[in-house]
C-alpha cells in the first residue's frame, strides 16, 4: 500500500482553514476588481529558459517531465526552450504574457493574478515549497505615469482594511524610494549604491555593528556609514521625514528626485486614506535589483520578525522584445505564508462546512419534505444540509454541533406552508416556529465567521 | 532573448474569457456550498507511488524534480514513495486526503474541489495537458446511504441551471447503473459483463456492427450481443424504462437491484427539480472499472460528439487503509474543455475588464477629485477606474469603448457634492447629471455579461 503522509512544504488547510482562505481571497479580489484590476491566470509552466534568464538558479526551480518520457523533455536533452518547470513567481509569467500578447492587451494593462507558485527551498517555519501569492501589477508601453505608484499600495491596503475586518491583524504597509536611498548614497561620494544598498538591507539580521563592517570591508569610512545607517533610521507618516533627510546634509539630483517621489506617495496616501495609510521607512531595500521607484514592504502585526507580507515596488523594465520596453509596478501579497502563520496561531472559522441550517429528519419518508425545505432555504442563500439518516433528534443535534452548524430545523408536514416547522438555535437552546418561505439566519451566522481558536 | 510563444495544450484564457470562466467558477462554488460541500484543496503533486497504485501508467503523468538537483527526487534515486509528480485528477488526491485525516473529519464528509490537474496526453481539439477540474464527492465510512447517488447529480444540474443563465449551452446529466447492466449480462448468461461493457462503451466511435465484431471475438452469439444492444438503446425521463428493459426477458436479481435503484434516481431527481432533470441513458458504461452503483455523463446542447462533460459514480471504495473501507459518490465537471469548446464558438465577456464606470480627467489638478469620486462608487461595490492621463474627452471615451466600459464619468468639482457631476452612457450617447452618493448602474451593466462574440 501506498504511504500516506504530508510532504514537507506543500501545506494542505483544514476545511475550516480553507474557510478563512476563501474569505481572505474574496476580500481580495473584491477590492482589486473594484479598482478595474482585470483577472488573469497563467499556465503552472514555463520554459526552463523563461524562468532562469535572469540567472536565477537560487530560486530552486521544479522542473517537470513526463514520467512516460517524452524527447523534448528528458533530462538527456535539455533544451532549455522546451524544457518546462512551475514558475517559481506570477513576475515572470506576467512579463512573458505581456510580451506573447501585447497586440491583443489595451495599455495601461492592470491585472490581478492569486495563483500557486512552487520553490524548491528548504522547507522552515513560514517558507512553503507551494505557496499561493495573490498580485497587482500595473503594466504600460514606454512609459508609465507616477500616480500609480501611489495607487497600487492604497489598493492594497484597502485590501487589508478589509482583511482587517475579517479578524486578521493589521498589516502595515512601508514605503521608500531606490532614487533617494541611490541619490544619497552618490551625495555621500560613494560610487556603488548598489552595494551599500545590500549591506543597509542585513541590518535586522546583523545589526548596525555589523552593517558598518560589512561597509569597511567596502572601503567605506565610519563617517559615511553613520549617515548611511541614519538615513536608514529614518521613519513617516507624513513629508516632514523630507527635513529629517535634509538634516543629515546630503546634496544630489537624484536624492531630490526621490525625496519629492517618496513625500508625493505618503501624501496622497494620507489624503485618500487617512494619515499613516502608507508609512516612509527609509530602511527599505528590497533585495531585487529591477525596482527603479517607489519599494513596499508590509509588517503585520505581532508578527513583525517573520520578514515582508507584502512587496514589490516600480520596475522600469517590467518586460521589452528589443523594441518596445514595458514598464510596470507591482505587488505580491504572501496568502500562504500570512495564512500559515495566523493557521499556527490558532486563527481558523467558526465551522468546518458552509452550512448555516441541518435539516432534521424524524424517518424516512420525512425526506422529500425535508429536501424541498432545505431547497426553499437555498433558494434565498440559505446553506443547508439534510441529516443523512434518520436519528433521534439529540444526534441529529450533536451532527451539527461537531460540525458547528449553528441551526437545526424541525420540518412540519408540507415544505411550503408554515405550519409545524421550527428552529433551534443550538448554541442558546433557543427554539421557535418558522416558514421556510421567510426564515433567514443573522449574517454574522449566514456564512462562517473568522475565529482566534 | 527567451522564445516566447504558446506551449501546447496549456490554454491561457485572455482576460475577457477570464471573466467568463469566474462567473462560471463563482456559480458552481455558490451552489456547492448552499448544498453545504465544503471547500477543499489538496498540494498539486502526490508521490509517484500514490499516483500510480493502480497501475494508471496510461495517464501520462508529469514528474516534478528540483533543477538544481534532489537526491530524494532525481531520476537516479526514483523511490515511488518520494518522488513527485504532479496530479491527474481529483479523486486520487482526494482519497489520500481522506486516509491522511480521516480523523480529523467528520463523515459523511462533502467536499467540493476546484483545481487544475495535469496529463501529459497529446494535444488534440478538447484534450488539454493542464486543465481545470471542479469535483464534488461525498465520502463515508464502512457505508453511504443510497441517497447519495440522487443527490449528487441534481447539484451538478443546480449549478448547470446556473450556467445556463449566464449564457451557456443547456447540459443534459445522463445516468446508468452498472448494477443493470452487469445484471443484465449475467441474466444473458455471459461471464465476463466487464468485457462486454467495454465493448458496448465503443457504440458512438466503431457502431452497432463494430461492437457486435467485437463481442463475437469474445464468444459472445448474436442473440446475445443483439440484447446488449437493445439495453444500451433505452432511454428515459421517467422509470417507464423500466418496462422496456423488463420487455427483452432477461431475469437476474442484480439487474432487478439496478433497475430498481436507477428507477430511483430518475423519479426523485423528477420530483424534485422536474422531468427530464436527470435522463436514464442505458448505454452509459464509463470506461473506469471502480463504479460500482449510479454513473454519470453529460452532454451539453451543441457539443455532443465532443464526450461527456461532467462524469462520475458510485464506488464501494474511494479509499481504504486496510481496515476502514470509505465508499463514495462523486461528479467532476471539466471546466477548461468545457469552456475551451465555447470560446472557440465564440463565448467571451461584454468588457475586457470588471470596470464599470471611467472616470475622466480634465487635467492634472482634477485627480485628487476624480480619484475621491471613484472612491464613492467603489464604495458602493460599482468597479471604477480614473483614466490614466489627462485627455480630450473622445479620447477617453474611446479609452472606455475599447475596453467595453460602458460608462464615462465628467466630476464636478466636489466628490461629495452632486453639483456639476454627469455620467455618459457610452453606447446610447446618453449623457445626464449623477450624483456619486447615488448613482448605480443597472445590475446588467454593473458586472459584464456573457456574449456569443
């Protein structure tokens, strides 16, 4: 017989827990179409070429194979342009239909996209090998307009206002700007950013002792490493981070540049969604070299230590084919590895089913009345479930109780007239007459409600 | 540069069809759920041993292994019980599922699961390599109550009624019970029902004569095979079949249980969603040997020689673990081949995005306004987007006519003050004042139809 056991990093939810995932990714994309984000799905695979041409063999890439074998995708001939594996993110994928598509697409393109995504790391608390990303992008030809860089953070955080009144925590969404961490770097005559920029983002992990080493050994002096490391320490909700920034009495084009960017998106945030909507952290890096703009990260609370919910940022590259550069910004919020994390601390749903009301079912015969009840119920939304089997009535009850169904209805004799039905209100005990045709639950008991268990 | 091109049998739906496949997606998970299936969704790949215990080579799996090399997953060390492979269906996953947690589950246990599945089969029209598949099963322990089998397909037929509404072709849930026709064939005398149903499976592609071949290559006379042809021609919307199969003489307790129960289905699904809402249709075999009660097939309206649609049964053991037996009944519905058939004749959405309303820009200085009035709708659940730039408004117009948005939004000077606001009915050219506290579309234009393009 074959073993029956997880594989370590493919997560599976529990009915209840996939209860909350489905209402978490209803919020989301209720409030991306909202915003006129179209959806998109793309296929599970690409060309092993597609996916490493930027280098990227840390990413850990599955390939995949026919196990009855297939010549243009056997190990023994590798071709990298048939040779397929999952897509380790929705970046790539976007970018290569864009670029397959682009004459049937309408520019400015704003698509959303919540699909799996396979990583073959290894497995540790809050890193999946499957894991389910859920993301904006905006995408235009040539060029694309600032205002967007605003836009994409305040749709997601009208997401996570949402999230927030499901019972998830508050997520908190940081922002900065490569100009102005670039600008000031070149201000300080340090001639590779790139490099300061990489040391400045090991600072949770390594300390500033550690950051100003990792700078020495870059031949930066402790003079310049200091105004790198407080201009990292600076913090905002509003533009008045700009004079902390002046303070340190560094000049450059650039560091302007990204100043007035940075201020625009903070405040505009504050205008449409109220101060501290989007928080300046100058301490944002982000590893990725293709951002060239505004950068996000999101903290969630209580769970800060656990690194980003939430990022991405501007890339003036997105995708070209030579001619045409598509430009783009974008951001991917982690729902399994937020998920996975609320799941372990104990955050799951009221039930394990959908369904609001049992129906009782006294005998056999009963069931044709007790299914056209329960059909009546579901005519108006009503989520119901007949009893499998006849049952004396307590163990019809403690049916829904271990399933947490909150309603039991006692069918009277005819399923369209009131008379001799009623419902019990498990919980409270409570029971009372009511018609089929009118009864409905509270909405707070119509669907599932989100529970710290 | 990567190649960037199309992979054969991997549809990409553009983003218009997208909008059709969740509105079909949205109304198949509305009534699973009011039926009270709860959602699940199993890790994409199981272990190759799980895969294939029952020797299903023939389904061409996809093997999945780190690029950069695994011991536990290369094809040097391929241990069946570690290896991976991506699924290729719903049900095997499902019944580990089960085996995994079944004590954590409460039985009987309803699920629903929508997911994509991958095979590697050579492409051809309606056969695709990764699909989307959305099963629903029951499953429970030692026994399943026989009610099972007319409950299932008359959700399946909820949620086609559904479909039928938002525009697509009429599908016809037909089903048998292989209790009949094994009986059936025994009563005849024949020893190997199982060969002679895989035989009479093949009328539609090699016919009468064909089969008649096919059953005297395995000793069966023509009086015999003139029989089973007779059966497989019944058909029926009520159980007045019954007396048709009764009619050929043939006498055998199995076939009296299949009758029995098939008459069964077809009178209570008649009873309760009306006649013909389930059709007995006595030449359905279903090529897989686990059925063991009720089966099923569809066709939908238009698309018959394309095969069944929608497929399932009965089966005594989903799963067992050596001392716990779970017999099931389930249906899947073949979301992508379903609606790759459509979108070829034709069926997209009315827009490209979920957008009702554009709202316009004057200039630069009018987007604080024109983003707040967006706001409004949005807030009211009416999908708005500002236009990207400032422009003459028949270019914004022609902005929203290109992408099918139906209406063009000209702000007053307040978001919050009804003064100055007009809304343009892009299609009639109506143009009229709104108020953005108050305006709503009608429910036919707030979210796009479906269109025979």
């Amino acid at each position: 017989m074959a073993r029956i056991a997880p594989i370590s990093g493919f997560p599976e939810w529990s009915p209840a827990q996939r209860i909350v995932e489905l209402q978490v990714l209803d919020e989301l994309r209720q409030v991306f179409e909202l915003h006129g984000f179209a959806s998109l799905e793309t296929r599970a695979v690409e060309t092993v070429e597609q996916l490493l041409r930027k280098g990227e063999i840390d990413k850990e890439v599955y390939g995949v194979r026919r196990l009855a074998g297939d010549a243009e995708a056997t190990q023994e001939t590798p071709d990298p342009g048939k040779a397929l594996a999952l897509h380790f993110d929705l970046t790539v994928p976007f970018a290569r239909y864009v670029l397959e598509n682009a004459g049937h697409l309408q520019f400015p393109f704003q698509r959303y996209q919540i699909q799996k995504v396979w990583r073959g790391e290894r497995p540790q608390e809050g890193r999946y090998r499957e894991f389910l990303q859920a993301d904006i992008d905006v995408v235009d030809r040539d060029s694309l307009p600032f205002h967007y860089e605003v836009e994409l953070p305040l749709v997601m955080a009208r997401a996570f206002a949402g999230l927030r009144r499901l019972g998830l925590p508050e997520m908190t969404i940081r922002v900065n700007n490569r100009k102005l961490a670039e600008g000031f770097y070149r201000g300080l005559g340090l001639t590779d950013p790139a490099a300061v920029l990489r040391a400045v983002d090991k600072l949770d992990k390594i300390g500033e002792q550690g950051v100003v080493g990792e700078l020495a050994g870059i031949g930066i002096g402790p003079d310049e490493a200091a105004k790198a490391l407080a201009l990292a320490a600076i913090r905002g909700t509003d533009s008045s981070f700009v004079d902390e920034v002046r303070a340190l009495g560094v000049r450059h084009d650039l560091l302007d540049e990204g100043l007035d960017e940075l201020a625009q998106v903070v405040d505009a945030a504050a205008r449409r969604a109220g101060a501290g909507a989007l928080v300046a952290d100058l301490s944002i890096a982000r590893g990725l070299d293709y951002y060239t703009g505004t950068v996000y990260e999101t903290t969630m609370a209580g769970f800060e230590q656990h690194g980003s919910a939430c990022s991405g940022g501007r890339y003036d590259a997105l995708a070209s084919d030579g001619r045409t550069t598509y430009p783009g910004v974008g951001i991917s919020f982690g729902v399994t590895r937020v998920l996975g994390l609320l799941f372990g601390a104990g955050l799951t749903a009221a039930r394990s089913v959908p369904t609001a009301v049992l129906v009782a079912l006294a005998d056999e015969a009963a069931r044709p009345v007790a299914e056209q009840t329960a059909d009546r119920l579901r005519d108006r939304g009503i989520s119901a479930l007949v009893a499998p089997e006849p049952a004396k009535f307590g163990k019809q009850i403690r049916f829904a109780d271990r399933r947490g169904i909150p309603f039991v209805w006692f069918p009277g004799p005819d399923a369209d007239a009131a008379d001799g039905h009623e419902i019990k209100d498990i919980r409270s005990g409570e029971q009372s007459a009511a018609d089929p045709l009118k009864w409905a639950p509270e909405p707070a008991d119509a669907t599932p409600g989100v529970v710290l268990g």
